[in-house]
C-alpha cells in the first residue's frame, strides 16, 4: 500500500497535519506484513502475528477511525497503549527517551467534553501519507532554509516527559486549515545534554551570550558567601571549646575584675551575644534569599511533578517567630536549623559566669556551653546543605528576580496569561489558587515552537494546548474530585465573582472601594490596636517599676532562685541562667515580632506607590523597587535613595533591635550587696548595668514609637489579595499592556539592561523631593485598569500614558479622572 521506505527519526522534517484513519490502518498493515520478525509457521499457529496477543482490539480501534472520518463517531477506546496514572500520585508516569517522530499532546479545548485517553502518533509520516495530507496551494514552496543550531535542535530528543502523545479526538475548527494553527511550543532543557557537555541552547549560542544560562544564584548563596557564614561558625565552635575545655583545667579564665562596668563584664556577658547575633541575622538573609529563589527553581525542573504548585510557594517568610519550610526535605531541615540559631543569643548570654576560688573568676558554664556548640554544629551542617544544594543549580533564572519588573519579564511571553483572567482581584489566595488550578505544572526557562520558525525565547509557560485546559497528565487527582463539567462550572463561577467584585467597588462610595481589598492580618486595624496597647502598658509597667524609688532596679533585688554556682567543673548559677536567658528571649521574640510587621512594608510599598499616587509611579519607585529582597541595611540605602522614608525608618530599627535581645542578656548580674545591707537587705541581688538598661529602654522607646505609626496610612497598602507567591504576582501583571510594554518585549538579558529599557539607567533615579521631576525622564507606572481595548475592566501593572488633544482625558489608576479620591486605599 504504502512505501515501507524507513524514516530516520533524527531528520528534520516539516511539521505536517495527516489523517487519523490512514495511520490507524497503516499501523495495522505493517503488523500484518511482520517481516524478519515472526515464522509464518507461528503465525499459521496462532492466528496472530504476535504469540498471545490478539490484534482484535487494533483493528476495531482502525474501523472505529475509519468510521469517524465519515462522521459517525463512537464510545470505542484505543488499545491501552499508554501509560496508566502512576498510583497514588495523580500524575502519568514519565517514559524513557523517544526520538522527535511522536509528536506532543494536544488536549481539546473544551472543558465540558471531559478527558479522552491518548494515544502515540508520529509527526514525521511516510511519504505517500505526507503528500496526501500537505495542502495543494503549498505544494511548491519551499521551507525556509535553518541554521545549524536549528537543525541540531530539530535533531534532539524531546526533554518533556508528557510530550510524546496526542489527543485522539482534536477538534479543528471549521474553515481553519489544519496546518495554519498556532504553532506547539516546546520546552528547551538546560539539564539535558544533545552532545557531551551541550545543550541544545549551547548548539545555537555556544558563548551564552544571546541566551545566558538559567542557574542565577544570589550573591549571599555562592561559595564564598557560605563559606564565610561556615567560618564564622567554626571560630565560634572553636572559641566556645576552647573556652569550656581549658576552665575546669584552670581555676578560670580571667579574674572577674572590679565592676561590671568593667571590659571584662563586656568580654564574657555580652561579647559572646553579639557574635551570636551577626550569626543569626547572617543565616536569617540565606534563609530568606533560599526562599525567594526556591518557587523559580522548581518552576524550572524537567518533571512535571516537580514543578507542582511552584507557582504557589511562598516567595517571603509568612512570620519569623515561627520557622517557613519549602523545597525537598533536606533544604527544610536545613531552613529549620538556620531558625534555630535564633536560639543561640540567649544561650550565649547564658554561657559564662564567676566562681570563687581564693578570688572571683570568670568560667564557662560547662552545660551550655556544649549546648551552644552543638547548635553551631548543626547550623554548620545546614549551611553545607545549602552550599551542596545551590552550587552548579539550574534555577531558571538569569538574573536576580528581586522586583515586580524582573517578574514581568517572566510573564510578557507567556502562553498562560489569558489564565490569569479575574484572578487578580481573586479576594483570597485560597479563591485564586482555585481559579488557578490548572496552572499547577508550568514551567520557566527557554522555549521554542515544533515549526522551528522561531528562535527561542525565555518566559513561563506550558506545553500543553497553549496553556487553555487542564491536562490529565498534570491533573492532581488526589485532591481534586470533581468532573470535568464540574471543574468548568466552578471556574466560570470563580471568575464571575471576582470580576463583579471589582466592578461593585468601583462603582462604590470610596470607604466600601476601600474596604474590599484587604490589609495583611499582622497589619490590619485590630491586631495594630493590640500591639501599640500592650506595648504602651508593659512599657509603662517597666519605667514605673524601673525609676520607684522602693523598687528602683538600681539598688538591686533578689533573685528568688539559688544564685551560688555549683561546684567544678559545671559552674552553673541558677539565677544568673534564669536573668540571662529569659529577658534576652523576650527581647528576641520582640526582634522577630518586629521584623514581621517591618516585612510587609518592605513587600507592600511598590505597590502602594503603584496604587495610591495621583500621577503614577516612576519606575525605580514602583516596579524596580526591591525591598523585600535587599539586606538589612541595604533596605534602608534603596529606601532613602527613593524617598521612602517610612520604609527606611523601619528597616535601620529593625537592624538596630538586633541589638535588644544581645543587651538584654547581658543587664543582670548576681553579686553580694555590702555597701549599704540597711536599704538592700544584704546578700546576694540581681544588680543592672546601669548603660546596657539605659540603651533598652530607649530601644523600647522607638519600637513603641514605630507600631503608634502603623496607625496611620495603612489603606495606602491594601490589596485584593496577598503577593507572597508568583502566582499572585503574575496575576497583576498578565494583563496585555504590561505584557506588550516595549521594556519586557525587548528581551533583556541583564537586570541592567531592564533598568535602561525602563528609563532607569545610571543618573536618572528619583530621590526625595525630587522624585517627580527626575521621574518624568523615566517610565510612569499604575496599578489599574483601562475602559476599552481587550483588556477592559482588567486590574493590573501597566505603563502611565498620557494623552494630548481635544477631548483626551489622563486616565487614573481605575478608570477616573486623576485624583486622590480615585485612588485605592487613600485616607
């Protein structure tokens, strides 16, 4: 019937459309020839051409595709040729390697129709197939000739493991010719390798400097950021041994001195605290750095079951007083641990103390001590975790994604944005993730098209039906039960109510516009009530209890424990232990306490700038702000740099309150009262360090201070929903404005470059009182929505455009005339 010429699956060929029927009989003719494969007397034996396997089942599925063709479909299903749900997973289990002839899948379009099985069909047909199925029109063009680099990755095994099979019913729409259909994009692998050490984006650019390779790490998680946070807990391993080893051997380290005024109180009580504190704020910043990269990296594996809800992982820490986990075991145990030597300010501050032996010594307390050493050892171990973890890792990422920009990059191109349709107004991250519940695989990296018509290009997206439907390979069956029609119904729902959400607020008073986007919980009106009346009580209760004369700290009270150390070697003092430890760990629950509000600031002000100015934001205010992804004093110098005070203010006390728990354990001291037993009693008394008391007490000052302020203008910072997870991010930025920005369509391939696309360049950032005028030279941008076009009524990121002629208006952030009125959230 046909040629039986073979095909070399290796060879570039036209991607071409073919008829269903004809392959189904085409596969059933060469089963029957069985040339060089089966005896005939075998054959003649069994009936079959394969001992044991009946061919009926083939034959009636090439009938039933004959039959379709002519109009008259069936309930039959193909031969169970594919691959079943892998148990308990919800997921199709990933095949080895298949050459380029099987063509991915493409599922229907329509979510009422349900899910068909699937079925293997070659893209690269036999001859007389190929010239059947290609057009008469095109009979003499000639394909475009490619470049060497092309014809490599036209040459290369797939790297999707779910893109090997077709839908078996694929429905093409009336009048459309089959073969001008939008063309499958297909991801390109930066793990795999075509040839020894290359991959097939190495094949094109060979420099990598057209399309630089996807393993960005932060400064903070290369190898010498690690290796100097491993250094710094290796001397205080060493130190802390040293310490511990050498006291029982001597009668102490050092004689105690004369006061505890004096350097060596500093050395042994509040020294050993402070090392412990820049230990601690350096593993908080991997910590969080981890966090903020870990949603990309996984958004950039090969499997889909590793990309499963990369889009909805936390970006940031939800709050500090408790640990945030995300990513393999491994790196949440190594998260854990580096949220563990929090712990080690108030061990520290526990760790030395005095004995009597002929005279005061100071010695080690030989059981936290060891304590203290164990820790570091783990925290020594978690950072090799993360050094192994993040070294030589694809990421996904070309540069750092710390601001909304490096974000829209990501988005601009992608093939999943008419997903993000009402998702952002979604009124919680629980309804949006319902909306987006199909978008649980998608992938980040490079992409290209089966046609090889374009070069590759780098985004999010999906390789599946261009991103409209759910697929049952990536389909979570475990926690999702509902029907297909059931599936369409919620999300037809889902976005009704969301959208008439927004278009209810805007036709609102103002106070119900407000009232519909939200506070995070830490900030909203309740809770900041609470903080600032607690606060002002205890802090009341301490200067009265502080300064009474009967109960001035400065004469000293007594401790209510035993205050005298035990014997050698374990030195240990109960009272000293009990006003070491605890103040310093109220003072750190203060520290993490505050660094959750002083978070959200640093997350929320871009956006509020986007949201709330009158005119727009220039870019380096708004969507190249990063906050939420600089260092603690860093934080600050980018703040002032764009005259945000407030944000400034909080970041440089938050980094100064890491001072409060390291004093606090260091304030009290247990010594024997002689100067004046008539006032004190006598005996053994808790005595202050009168310059240690006088610095908390004015740290409390301004904490008390900083949460008054949260009082005031917080509706600038409200939100329809949190932006802690790309996928909430996306959701503003999906929009078709932002998206066909020049900025973003241009490709950049450096945060530098997108600086100048954004008109942000060197010497053109707005500072302080300035701002607007240094702004007009870069680009302005709202968080808003436009009254025509395809993108009406849609909440997003876009660029200010202002408009000039009789009748134009400037448009505001939602629809109105420009004015503080319109705006979200204003007081």
């Amino acid at each position: 019937m046909f040629s039986s010429q073979s095909q070399d699956p290796y060879t570039s060929q036209p991607a071409v459309h073919f008829n269903e029927a004809q392959l189904a009989v085409d596969e059933v003719t060469n089963r029957a020839r069985a040339k060089g494969f089966r005896d005939e007397l075998t054959i003649a034996a069994n009936g079959s051409v394969t001992p044991g396997v009946d061919d009926t089942p083939y034959l009636r599925y090439a009938l039933e595709a004959l039959t379709r063709e002519h109009g008259h479909s069936g309930g039959f299903s193909p031969p169970s040729s594919v691959p079943s749900p892998a148990e308990n997973t919800g997921y199709y289990r990933a095949a080895g390697y298949l050459p380029d002839d099987l063509q991915s899948p493409l599922i229907s379009g329509d979510l009422d129709s349900g899910f068909s099985p699937m079925v293997p069909v070659p893209t690269h047909t036999r001859d007389s197939v190929r010239r059947q199925s290609r057009p008469h029109s095109n009979a003499g063009a000639e394909r475009p000739s490619m470049s060497l680099g092309t014809r490599i990755i036209s040459m290369s095994p797939p790297h999707s493991a779910d893109s090997r099979y077709q839908h078996n019913q694929v429905q093409t729409p009336a009048g459309v010719n089959p073969t001008e259909t939008t063309p499958k994009w297909l991801p390109i692998s930066e793990r795999e390798s075509v040839f020894p050490g290359m991959t097939k984006i190495d094949t094109i650019d060979e420099d990598r400097a057209i399309y630089p390779r996807l393993n960005f790490v932060p400064t903070i998680l290369r190898l010498p950021s690690l290796i100097a946070l491993m250094m710094l807990c290796l001397v205080m391993i060493a130190c802390l041994m040293v310490a511990a080893v050498y006291s029982p051997i001597q009668p102490g380290l050092l004689t105690y001195g004369e006061t505890i005024y004096s350097g060596k109180y500093f050395l042994f009580r509040i020294l050993p605290q402070l090392l412990a504190s820049l230990i601690f704020v350096y593993a908080q910043c991997v910590a969080a750095a981890t966090l903020r990269i870990l949603p990309f990296a996984a958004l950039s594996e090969d499997e889909p079951i590793c990309r499963r809800n990369a889009l909805f992982q936390n970006l940031y820490t939800k709050t500090f007083l408790l640990p945030q986990l995300a990513g393999p075991v491994h790196v949440k145990i190594a998260l854990a641990t580096l949220w563990l030597s929090a712990f080690a300010i108030p061990l520290a501050s526990a760790s030395f103390t005095v004995i009597l032996v002929d005279v005061w010594y100071w010695t080690a307390v030989q059981g936290v001590v060891w304590t203290l050493v164990a820790l570091y050892l783990l925290v020594l171990a978690a950072v090799v975790i993360l050094l192994l973890f993040w070294r030589n890792r694809v990421t996904g990422l070309m540069w750092d994604p710390r601001s909304i920009a490096d974000l829209s990059v990501m988005i601009a191109r992608s093939n999943t944005r008419d997903a993000y349709r009402g998702a952002e107004v979604a009124p919680s991250s629980k309804k949006l993730r319902s909306m987006l519940r199909n978008r649980i695989v998608d992938r980040l990296g490079y992409w290209m098209t089966d046609d090889n018509q374009e070069t590759p290009w780098y985004g999010l997206g999906t390789e599946h039906s261009q991103g409209h439907t759910p697929s049952d390979l990536h389909y979570d069956v475990k926690n999702e039960s509902y029907s297909s029609s059931a599936i369409a119904a919620d999300d037809h729902h889902d976005r009704r109510s969301v959208t008439s959400t927004l278009l209810a607020g805007r036709s609102a008073h103002r106070s119900g516009l407000v009232e519909t986007y939200k506070l995070p919980w830490c900030l909203r009106t309740p809770q900041v009530l609470f903080y600032v009346v607690a606060s002002t009580i205890l802090l009341t209760a301490l200067f009265v209890v502080s300064f009474l004369h009967r109960t001035s700290l400065v004469a000293g009270f007594r401790p209510g424990v035993p205050a005298a150390p035990l014997s050698a070697p374990s030195s240990f003092s109960a009272a000293n232990f009990l006003y070491s430890f605890v103040p310093s760990f109220l003072g750190l629950v203060l520290l993490l306490a505050f660094q959750t509000l002083e978070q959200q600031f640093r997350i929320l002000q871009p956006w509020a700038d986007l949201s709330t100015t009158t005119d727009g934001a220039p870019a380096s205010r708004s969507v190249l702000a990063d906050y939420a992804a600089c260092l603690p004093l860093q934080s600050t110098l980018h703040a002032l740099r764009n005259g945000h005070y407030r944000v400034a203010a909080l970041s440089a006390l938050s980094l100064l309150l890491t001072f409060l728990p390291a004093l606090a354990g260091g304030l009290f001291m247990a010594l024997t009262a002689t100067n004046r037993p008539s006032e004190t009693g006598g005996g053994v008394r808790m005595f202050p360090n009168i310059p240690v008391f006088a610095v908390i007490l004015a740290l409390l000052v301004l904490y008390l201070a900083a949460l008054i302020s949260l009082l005031f203008g917080r509706n600038n910072y409200r939100l329809p929903h949190g932006v802690t997870c790309p996928a909430e991010i996306f959701s503003f930025l999906a929009n078709e404005d932002c998206a066909a920005d020049p900025a973003f369509q241009a490709a950049p391939r450096s945060a530098e470059k997108l600086r100048v696309y954004l008109g942000a360049g060197p010497g053109s950032s707005a500072r302080g009182a300035s701002a607007a005028a240094a702004g007009m030279s870069q680009s302005v941008w709202v968080l808003g929505y436009v009254e025509a076009g395809r993108d009406v009524r849609r909440l997003g990121v876009r660029r200010l455009k202002r408009f000039t002629g009789d009748g134009a208006e400037k448009v505001g952030p939602f629809g109105r005339p420009c004015s503080r009125r319109s705006m979200i959230g204003m007081v």
